[in-house]
C-alpha cells in the first residue's frame, strides 16, 4: 500500500500513470466525465436515469475543477493518472493532465467506482483476481441498454471479478451494501446472456485468469460512459482511462448502507 | 384502502383531493415539483447534492409530463390530488389540475415520498399517528442548511411521526432500507436541535399527538423544495401541495435494498 498523499502527488506531477485498483486502502474511488455544460443537464439526467452505471458521488460547479463533496483539495485536471479525450465519439487522445484542454463552461462528473468495494470483498476472504496479477480490472461492452436521456443513449459497461461458485452470493451482498460505488452485481455467470461473447477479450482494461470452480461476476461500470460517447458521439467527453481513477477523500465505509 | 384504479380516476377527476398516506397500500408515492427547463440543470444538481431530501425516482422528458420510469400510464398535471403554485418565491395558488398552467418547456421531478415506507413501518408493529387520527403527515421548517446548486438553496423539511422510544431504532432499520424515499431519520429526539421551535405548530401538514413514553422522530422530506422555492424565489415552481401526493406504478418493495 502507498502512502496517499504521497501516491496524490505522483498522481497530480504525472510520474504515477497506472491503474489504481487496491491503491491507499479505505478511500473510495471515482469515474469522471467531463463535458461542457450545453451537454451536462442531459449527461445529469443520463446518471439519474441509470443509476446502477453512473451513481453520481459528486458533480462540480461550472468550471470549476474542485470536486468539493469528495475532495475539496483536489483538481480533477491534474488528479487522475490517466485520461481519455473522446471527439464525435472517437477515442482521439490518452493523456496524463487535461489543463489545457479545460473551458470556463465545462463540468465535471464524479461517478462511483467498484474497485472502493474491493476492500469488503477482501475482508470477506472474496479473492480480485487483478489485484493478485497486477493488472487492470477486465471490463466489458454488453448488450444492456442504458434508459436513454436527451442526447446521450448506449449500453452498458460492467466489469468483471471472478469468484469461487460458493461466494458468488455472498459476494452480491456484501457489495449491495454499497449502491453509490454500483452496488450488487448486475450478471452472474453465462457472459452470453449479456452480449458477452468472449470472456477472454475485454473491451476495456485486462485478461485475468478463470479458475476452475469460479463464475464471473459483473458489476455495472462507469466506463458505460465512454460506451455512451461512442455510440452518442458528442463533440467533446474527456473521462478518465479505463481503471485509472480519481481517489477521494472519503473513506470507503462512508458509502456503505445499512 | 381504496382500490387503486378507482383512486387514481377520482384524483384525475378532481374528486378526490385529500392526503394520501395510507392510501392504495404497495404502492411508491412521490413528491413533484415542476420547472421551465431553464431552472432544470440547477434543480437536477441541487436534487444530486441532497439526496436525502431530494431523492429523485423520475425526470420526465422536456415537456412530457408522463413519469416514464415510474408511471408510464400517467399524467402529472391531473394524477395528483392537489398543487401548489410558487411564483417568486410566494405561494400564490393551491388547484387540483396544473393543465393550464402547463408549458412545452416544462419539466417535472419526482421526489421519493416517505408515506412508501409506512406500510414497512406499520408491518414493524411502529404506528403511524396521522393515519390514526386520519391527518396530514406534520412537516417542518429545519435549521439544516441543504447544499445549494446554481440558484436553488434553502433549509431542509422534515416529516415527523412519533415512535415509542424502545422502537426508535427499529423504526430507524426499517426505513433504512429505503433510501430513495428518504431513507433513514435525520434526527431523533430533541426538536430544537434541528431548529424547531414549537413541535406542536408544524409549518406544513398537521398537528399529531404525541403520547409519553414517545419520541419525534424526522426524515428528510420532499417538502424541501418548496422552502427552497421561498428560499430561492424562481420565478415559478409548480408542486404538489404536501401530503397530496402521486401514486406510482411501482411497488414500495421494488425500492427497497438488502
């Protein structure tokens, strides 16, 4: 584990560029999409509409880069560690800082990320298979429609854990305790009945191994956004890179319900 | 109970324009507010930022005032009992029918509704006073300042219904588990606390008893948006008139979690 404020610093200077899967334990994890705002009532009304993809943690003020409900200290311009710029639905740039692309009118979403429950799926002896290979979480397209909301209209993205056939339940509960990081899984097993149709290929992030005994377990993902870019094709979305997510300054357990 | 389809005529009718807690068991009940779609990315911000008190179940389309998400069949202009008309921040009109008053740029906002989870409360064997002396739920104006968005600010409302204080916690549990109609209380006991200076003089809703050996208990209310109204002054907000509410297509169960 690296020490956070540490990590945040390598993060904002652009030496730290990698996936932050089982980073600085105990703080949750998030998605962004940044659009300008003649874009964002639709894009709000998306994330309300599916909630289970796009749960919203935190939404910034018109230009403002500060996410202040979950980290009033940070710059979502400079806070990942890597980013996506997508262009009429092209994948046109990977980049490590968006300041010089950032508007006076553009908004930032703060989405929720499953990898803030991974600590819980631990505790619960629930292996992650990417933290044990050292990869990114693998994450797939689906045939899954997103409710569609103005402009913006796809399916959606999950990502996918393997786990023993015997926790396949108790994994499903444990992670409903967090709805605001995706909660429940979504899918478990057959990846066909999703549009999935090879599990060893991700559309997103990195093979991991299947063992014998386990089923895959799908959790909605809040790279359903870039899918929706793509298929909707604004002019501008700049979102973090698969995996590559902003890390807050709330505590995971702070999510949890009940 | 009323049979439902023979409810909801009555209220479209007109006919019909009392409370409705206690009414048509299983079914969801939302709180509305209606705004021109130039004041809507605020609200659908302000409503992200509190979500307990603003939990949204619904947006209807830019001028649609079909709940698509949770009353396909429905017409949010004549569905409710009765309405209220904000303008300026002053509530200038109370009807049973906004068709009139209906615009093509209008959008309207369903907002979880606490009267959902009596039917749990009153399975917990936690009475409902106002259904016993067959009232309106008591709300009240708070101290607890909501996080503004845009031009929207204001306090929070709650709703308040007496608990046995050895069922406090239980009543906490049970509501829990149904955070988008409000969730868990927000506060518990002394009234003051919160800002309420008189419990027996509720600023909307009515007067409950409150037998010894009881505790007020308060949830977050969709009231909240129309202290904001006050609060805030846009120049029209169109809502339902509190404890006048709309009867969903969906069952109280479906939104529960865990």
């Amino acid at each position: 584990m690296i020490e956070r404020n540490n990590l945040m610093n390598q993060i904002r200077k652009g030496i730290y560029t990698s996936p932050t899967s089982g980073l600085v334990h105990g703080y949750a994890q998030a998605n962004l999409v940044v659009l300008p705002k003649k874009d964002a009532y639709d894009f709000l009304l998306f994330c309300q509409r599916n909630k289970q993809a796009c749960p919203l943690l935190d939404v910034t003020d018109v230009g403002s880069p500060v996410p202040q409900m979950i980290g009033a200290n940070a710059d979502i311009r400079t806070d990942l560690p890597r980013y996506r710029v997508y262009r009429y639905g092209v994948l046109t740039e990977e980049r490590t800082d968006i300041t010089s692309l950032w508007e006076e009118d553009m908004v930032g979403f703060m989405i929720g990320c499953s990898f803030t429950f991974e600590d819980a799926l631990i505790a619960n002896e629930i292996p992650i298979r990417h933290q044990e290979e050292n990869v990114n979480v693998p994450m797939y397209q689906t045939s899954i429609p997103c409710e569609g909301a103005g402009i913006f209209h796809g399916n959606v993205v999950v990502s996918m854990r393997p786990v023993p056939e015997e926790q396949a339940v108790r994994a499903s509960l444990v992670t409903a305790r967090f709805p605001s990081v995706h909660g429940a899984p979504i899918h478990i097993g057959n990846p066909a009945a999703i549009g999935i149709t090879n599990i060893h290929k991700p559309d997103f992030g990195d093979q991991v191994t299947i063992k014998d005994g386990e089923v895959p377990v799908f959790w909605a993902c809040g790279v359903t956004p870039q899918a929706v870019a793509m298929a909707s094709k604004p002019a501008l979305m700049i979102t973090h890179a698969p995996g590559h997510m902003f890390i807050t300054e709330i505590k995971n357990e702070q999510l949890g319900v009940l």
